[in-house]
C-alpha cells in the first residue's frame, strides 16, 4: 500500500491519478444530470459554431455537442472496460494454458500466440469487426480479442518466470496440485504487474473504440459515444470544428490518462511494462589496443593502480542517510591480489561498486581519495574516464542470471565486447570469446557458445561471466563472489586462471568472498569487512594461525575442513550481522564477541597499523578465546538468533 | 525409515543427457553425500527423483515403491537458494501448513507448524512473518520445516548451505545432523563442499557428466580415493594450512 501511496507523490502520478477518477466519475454522473441537455433536439439551431448558450456548437439535429460529449464518457469506458476485461481474461487463459497444459501443448498455444502479436492490433480489430458484425458489441469483441494476444504474451512470460522459481518446484514436490498453485503461488506473484498493463490497456482500449466508431465500424445511432461524435463532427468540420474537436479531446484526455495511470504506477512499483526492455548490468571489458592508459600511470612512477582513503557509500533512509561503507581505506599494488571477506551486508559489493563508479543514485560515495591508476574517479565522469574504467578495469559479478541477455547466444555476448573495444572482427572476437570460455574450463565452447544462458546450468553460467571479464587484458580485476556458486574443481580452476593472468600480465585482483578458505588461498593480503568498516588487514598466510581480531578467528572457525572433529557441532558465530541502518556505539560487534567488555560498548576501536603493516580494530586484539563448542554454546546461539528476528 | 534407490536412471534435455543411467541407493537412516563439479547433473538426479524433471529411463523408488509422480511423495527436497524457495507472497506459517497432509483441523494445523518451526529452532510465535523479514539462515529452516512437514521418508537437501554466509552455514549443518538423528531420516544431501560432505554424510557418492564415478564410505572415499576424478576434487579442496579450532 505504501508503494502505491508513493504513486501519487509525483507531479506525473498525481495528475494522472486525479484525471482518471475525474474520468470515472463523469462516467457515472454525466448521464444522470445531461442526458435531457443531450437529447435536447433544437431544429432551429442546427450545426451552429460554438456560442455561449453551446460551447462546443449543435449538431444536424441541433443538440448540444458539449453535453453530448460529456453523457458519451459512460458508454466510452464502459465499452473500453468491457473490452479490457475481455482481453485479460482471454489474455489470462492463454498466458496460463502453457503452464496448466504442460511442455507440448503449452508450446503451440505459444507458438500461436506469437503469431497473433506480431499482427498489428487494428487489423486485428477490423478481421474480428467484420467477423462479429458492425455495432457495439462487435466493436468489444474485436478490441477485446485483438488485445488478448499481447496480454496472454505478457501472462506467459510472467506466469514462466514466477514459475521456474524453487517455491513452486517447492510447492509441486508437496504434492499441491497446479491449478491451485496457480491460484495460491503464481497469479499473487505476477498480479501487480498485471494490473498494471491492465490498466494502460483499457487507454488503449478507448482510443481503439474512438478509431473503430470513427471508421463507423463501432457504436451505432442513436447511441453515441466519443467515436461516434467524433464520426459525425468531422462531417461537418467546415462548419463548426469545435463539434469534433471536443470528442476527439475528451478520447485523448481520458487514454492519456488511464494510459499515464498505469505507466506511473508501474514506475512506483518497479513493474515491466509491454515491450520494455529489461536493463543490462555494464558488461565488464577491457581493451587492448588502449593499453598505452594503462602504461602512462605505470610510466609515472605509482606502483598503486588503485588507492581509497575514507571511502564512504550513503543511501538516503527514513530517518537520515543510512551509511553501509564507513571510511574504508586500502590499496592495491601492481600484480597484487587481495582478498575482501566478511558476511553479507558487511559493505564488500558496496566497495567495489564505488571502485567501478557503478553505485547508483540515491546511492553516494564520499572519498578522500578514489584513485585508478592516478585518476581520480571523484571528478566528474568524463569520457578519457569511462575509455580509463572500460578498459583498465574488468569486473566480474556475483549473479550470473541477471548479467546475460536470455535471448542472445552467449558467444555473441562474450565477444561484442572485444568486437566493440579491441575492434576485433566477427570471426576472431568470436575466436577468442571461445578461446576464454575454454579457459573458463567450458565443456565445448564451440558448440557452448552457440547456445543461450538458459542452456547452461548455473555454474556454467558463472563461468561464462568470468571468461567476459577476461576478454580483454585489464589491470585492475574486481571479483565479487565469483566462485560462490562453484564447485571445487572449477572453483580451482578459476582461481588458477585468475592467478594465470595475474602472473602473465601483471594484473592486480580484487577478490571479494563470504568464503575465508577462498581468500585466503588466493590472495597476498585479505581485508575483513564488519558493519562497512576494515577490522582487520593481514596477510593471508597468517589467516588461520595469527589472526588478531575476534570476527576473524571466528570466521576462519566456522566452516568446516577436512580435519574438523565429526563427532562436536560446528562452531557458530551468535547473533546477527549488524543492520546498516542501526549501527551501535562502541564496536560494531561487541554484541556477538565473546571478548566484549564495557569499553568495546562505549568506545569504538580504531584501525591501528602495527610495526608489520597488519592493521586490526579491537580493544583486545589477540587475547585468547576460549571457542566453547559444545551443546550450550549452540543452544544459546539458536535462541539468540531466533530473538534478533 | 525408507530406502531411497536410484536403478539405471537417465535424464535427457533434448541432446543433452544431464543424467546418464545412474544407479544409487540412500539405505534408511543414513545420510549419503553426492558430489562433483556444477553441471554434472546433480541437482537433475534430485529435481528426478521429485518428479521435477523427465526421467527417460529407469527407476527411482522409496521403501521399495516408486516414487508417484504427482500428489504427496514419500520424499521431500531442500532447495539451494532459500530466497527463491519460499513464496514471497505467503506467511512463514502457510508455507509450512501448505506442504502438510491434508485433512487436519485449523487447531491441529496451527499446533503442528508450531511444532516443526519449533524443530528447526525457530520461534513457533513468528508463523505469521513474511520470508522478507527472515535472514538467509533462518529461511533455510523454514525450508526445512516445510520440507518436514510432509511427513517424509526421504529428505533430499540440494546445495542447502551454499547460498549461505559462512557464519551461518555451520548453524544449518549441525540442524541437518540433529534432525537427521532425532528423525531417523534418509537424506542425499548434495553439495560441492567436499569438508561439508564429509561432516554430514556417511557415504559419498561422486559424480561427473551424469555419471557416478565413485562412490563408498565417506571416510574410506576420502582417505584412498579409487578414481582419478576423486583425487582431482580432494586436492582442489581449498584449505588453510593450520586451522585454528579450539582443542576440544
Ligand atoms: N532445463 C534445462 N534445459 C536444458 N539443459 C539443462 C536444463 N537443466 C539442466 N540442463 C543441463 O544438464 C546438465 C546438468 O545440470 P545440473 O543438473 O544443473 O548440474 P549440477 O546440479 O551438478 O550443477 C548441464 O549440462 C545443463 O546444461
Ligand atoms: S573491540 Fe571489543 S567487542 Fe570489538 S572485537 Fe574487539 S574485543 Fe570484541
Ligand atoms: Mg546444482
């Protein structure tokens, strides 16, 4: 409800709204006050221009063309609306059939469906008028009908993704049958969408009608609605324009509106409409050709390609700005790889958002310093920045559903890329999109790349993103999770070939991971992340054995290896991460460290170098922990993380 | 207790066959671990044996019966990512009383979602929370829960922990081994993790391009590995030298 009410609160929402309910309204009471002023028939007033006593003139019979206008607003929506419903629930039933159906029929009526949307909706309209007979009832079915195709369209697209989700295969596996997971599981999933699309159907609804009754295919004499005054206005337009400009008018106002309606409350849900096209997350790429960029910062006697200090990410919240990074400083030097670990919600992907400029507003990042290959990215974005980011930085996301295209062949994704900035040609960018999907460990890339993502399993998919990020020759690559999806061996596998081009080319990897055994066995340096601030930096050798801060040890304790003890519970970090938006005083993790004193609640730790280089933020670092993993420990935990909700 | 058996199961999506003739036996009370690499069609022999995904030839049977296509099994299945497997839309409480044998009262529903969210160490008075309002680990255990619910013979658990974050992923595990032993469940339990597998599973089975390759007690598997393959996964296995773990 809250998402509807922030509907209204745009100029474009709110007018929309209120012209809408004012279009509704008119359609009820207009009849009842003129419809005698409609009807008014005046023989000695007959096709007069516009005049105080009728402000939009009389027609042949030397009725008032303005009050006929305004008693037409009924029969109008009604007609729209009636033609509306036709075309969801014909739309509905051929949206559903391939899920009810099951694989082969639903993919004819698919098929057909298809077909029938690639038909533009008038001639639709006109073959169904023609077949149902001149007149208002066949004007609704032929609007209704031609509308069907594009919303069963939108039904089955909706209706497939909804449920090729796991609370449906959830849902079957319990035995609940699929008429009725349609009813409890999909339609609620997919109904906001819907209505939405709805909506903007019956504004086109209306202006369909007003084209149909203009051709004189619609509504007949003596009924009237805006199509048909629009009809007869035009006959005479010579004499008195305003008889069809007022009709033509109220068709646009009351489309516009019903139109605007729909299209402003799918913007304040975040609901797709027809024919939108999903957005694509910045496909990560480098260029070779422009290395010279990347050669000058190293020329310039930097060995650093990047440099943060007091990097910040705020997003404005309910009640003040809501801060996920807090001050994060660190550095990555030439050829170095280092490892961000911490739970998710410490502020790692943040991190390396703000590192790629891809935070997006309201989002802001605040930086003392923010330097690629000594450019500051705080400045304004120009274009030698975005060449400077394309191709000097390659990043690799951590959801490889979303970062494809589901109807393009991944070959083609993988080299447009290198097409686009290595100006490679067709043949040799595919080459090489082949050439890094094997890389990638890609059973067959060349039959693979031929193939779309949804043909690929998950994994494969993952992989398939790594191999975009290495199609080019980046010197800084930026890794969220990329292995988190993975098995083992292809995990390995990764992190070898990542290790391969960072030793080949001198690259410098940022490898951000929940995994602390994947850091730790990659990385030179890791950086533990808690409540958007570093507590610890230290090298990943000494991950296991020297770890200083609590969070750390705790980190490292909690997954299970190949020594762990099979017969005692495994060690559980108690309690929740913190929230963002409620960040204590004192340490942030005061509340589940089991070495908490009253000064770690009052006083928050600084980050503090030692003579080494490792940094670690607690009042107690190093200070023994006595991990009791037994029964209570596990119970009090369970109870805690229940009672944090 | 049931015994959950695979005999000579194929699955083909078009050309590709993600299953290939695939004979496996979860015997009762135990838990069998099955691993390998993404795309060796691990979670095809799962989605299998639910029903969720054509098998072109052979057997999948619980306690001897095969397992019926549509309508309550005799199985139950944890998916990977307890974001996606819990309807958005739906109370905690509902999801978990939808997957229940019908015919209960309202009194006895409600008292028996109590009891499983009990089970899996949730607040019986949070039925009514929407999945948006749990963290990941707690999801799980409503996916748990609801997986119980169905009063199953067979649990199969697909990739549970590895949507998780590390500090929760061991909560989950020691819930696993604590249902498994309180229920006397069978349970396959699919990961990629082989030191998760080897903490859970007595049994290990190895899987690659459809195939079991290996397969054997968890320990002996682990120790003497008789397939190449198996070597290959062991010595990719991730670790840090020395662990730190508290001696007892
Ligand atoms: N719906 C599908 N359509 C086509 N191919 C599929 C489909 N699902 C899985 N596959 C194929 O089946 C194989 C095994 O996939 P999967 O069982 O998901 O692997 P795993 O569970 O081991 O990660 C892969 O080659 C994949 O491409
Ligand atoms: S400062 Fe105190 S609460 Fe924070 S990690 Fe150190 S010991 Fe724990
Ligand atoms: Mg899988």
């Amino acid at each position: 409800m809250k998402r509807w009410m922030s509907v209204l609160r745009t100029p474009v929402g709110l007018t929309a709204t209120v012209l809408s309910i004012g279009v509704l309204v008119l359609a009820v009471v207009a009849p009842l006050l003129w419809t005698d002023n409609a009807d008014a028939i005046d023989t000695d007033d007959i096709l007069a221009g516009p005049s105080a006593q009728h402000w939009a003139g009389t027609d042949n019979l030397g009725r008032d063309i303005f009050y006929r206008t305004l008693v037409a607003t009924r029969l109008s929506v009604e007609l729209a609306l009636a033609a509306t419903v036709i075309a969801v629930v014909v739309g509905l039933l051929i949206g559903t059939a391939p899920y009810l159906l099951g694989r082969r029929p639903g993919r004819v009526v698919l098929a057909g469906t298809n077909i029938a949307v690639a038909f533009p909706g008038i001639l639709l309209a006109l073959f169904f008028a023609v077949i149902f007979g001149v007149g208002a009832k066949g004007a609704v079915l032929a609007i209704g009908f031609a509308g069907a195709p594009t919303f069963g369209r939108l039904t089955q697209t909706l209706v497939a993704g909804i449920s090729s989700r796991d609370f449906v295969a959830a849902a079957h596996v319990a035995g609940v049958p699929r008429l009725r997971i349609l009813f409890r599981h999909v339609l609620p999933n997919v109904s906001e969408p819907l209505v939405v699309n709805a909506t903007i159907g019956a504004g086109a609804a209306l202006l369909s009608f007003a084209g149909l009754s203009f051709l004189g295919l619609g509504v007949q004499q003596p009924a009237y609605d805006w199509g048909r005054l629009l009809f007869d206005g035009i006959g005479s337009i010579y004499v008195n324009p305003a008889a069809a400009l007022a009709p033509g008018i109220a068709v646009l106002v009351a489309g516009l509106a019903f139109n605007l309606f729909g299209e402003s409350v799918a913007k304040g849900l975040g609901v797709g409409v027809v024919g939108g096209i999903p957005a694509l997350p910045p496909s990560p790429e480098a260029l070779e050709a422009d290395a010279p960029a990347a050669e000058q910062a190293h020329g310039s006697g930097t060995d650093l390609v990047l440099d943060v200090r007091d990097l910040e990410v705020a997003f404005p919240g309910p009640t003040g700005p809501i801060r996920p990074v807090r001050g994060v400083s660190f550095s990555v030097r030439r050829g170095e790889a280092l490892g961000i670990v911490g739970e998710s919600g410490s502020g790692k992907s943040l991190t390396a958002l703000a590192v790629s400029r891809l935070v997006e507003a309201p989002g802001r990042v605040d930086a003392a310093r923010l330097d690629l290959l000594g450019s500051d990215l705080r400045v304004e974005e120009t274009k030698a920045q975005r060449r400077l980011l394309g191709t000097s930085l390659a990043m690799v996301f951590q959801d490889p559903m979303t970062s494809f295209n589901p109807t393009r062949r991944m070959g083609g994704q993988l080299a447009e890329g290198a097409r686009h900035h290595q100006g490679l040609d067709r043949a040799s960018a595919l080459a090489r999109a082949v050439d890094r999907m094997r890389a990638v460990r890609i059973s067959e890339p060349e039959r693979r790349a031929h193939q779309y993502p949804h043909e690929f399993s998950g994994g494969m998919r993952q992989r398939a993103m790594i191999g975009m990020g290495l199609m080019g020759s980046p010197a800084l690559i930026v890794a969220d999770e990329p292995t988190t999806a993975l098995d083992v061996t292809v995990q390995q596998q990764v992190l070898d070939l990542l290790a391969a081009i960072r030793a080949a080319e001198d690259v410098a990897l940022v490898l951000i991971s929940h995994d602390v055994t994947v850091v730790g066995e990659v990385c030179d340096r890791v950086l533990v992340m808690y409540a958007g601030k570093i507590v610890e930096d230290l090298p990943a050798a000494d991950l296991a054995a020297t770890a200083r801060h609590p969070y750390t040890r705790a980190l490292v304790a909690a997954v299970p290896d190949m020594d762990t003890d099979l017969d005692a519970p495994l060690a559980v970090i108690p309690g929740r991460p913190v929230d963002p938006a409620d960040v204590p005083a004192g340490c942030a993790f005061a509340a589940r460290c089991p070495l908490a004193t009253a000064r770690c609640h009052a006083e928050e730790p600084p980050l503090e170098a030692d003579g080494t280089g490792r940094r670690v933020a607690c009042w107690h670092a190093g200070e023994p922990i006595d991990l009791e993993v037994d029964g209570s420990l596990l119970g009090r935990d369970e109870r805690e993380e229940v009672e944090a909700r | 207790m049931s015994e959950l058996r695979f005999e000579g199961v194929t699955v083909r999506y078009g050309a590709t066959t993600a299953v290939d003739d695939v004979s496996l036996v979860v015997p009762p009370g135990s838990v069998v671990g099955l691993v390998g690499e993404s795309g060796s069609g691990k979670s095809t022999l799962a989605r299998a044996a639910v029903g969720l995904a054509p098998v072109c030839a052979g057997l999948i049977t619980v306690g001897g019966a095969p397992v019926p296509s549509r309508g309550r099994r005799p199985l139950q299945m944890v998916f990977q990512d307890p974001y996606s497997s819990l309807d958005p839309r739906m109370s905690i409480g509902e999801s978990v009383a939808e997957a229940m044998p019908r015919g209960a009262g309202r009194a006895e529903r409600r008292a028996e979602v109590a009891r499983l969210l009990e089970l899996v160490h949730l607040d019986p008075t949070r039925a009514a929370a929407r999945p948006a309002e749990l963290s990941g680990g707690q999801r799980q255990r409503v996916a748990l829960a609801r997986a119980l619910a169905g009063r199953p013979q067979v649990v199969i658990a697909d990739e549970i922990t590895s949507a998780l974050d590390v500090s929760i992923q061991g909560a989950v595990l020691n819930l696993v081994r604590e249902l498994q032993r309180e229920l006397g469940l069978s349970i396959l339990f699919i990961s990629h993790n082989l030191a998760v597998v080897r903490y859970v599973a007595t049994h290990v089975a190895v899987m690659r391009d459809g195939r079991i390759v290996e397969e054997g007690a968890t320990d002996r598997v682990l120790a003497a590995p008789d397939h190449d393959y198996t070597r290959e996964l062991l010595a990719a296995v991730p670790g840090l030298s020395t662990p730190t773990r508290s001696p007892r």
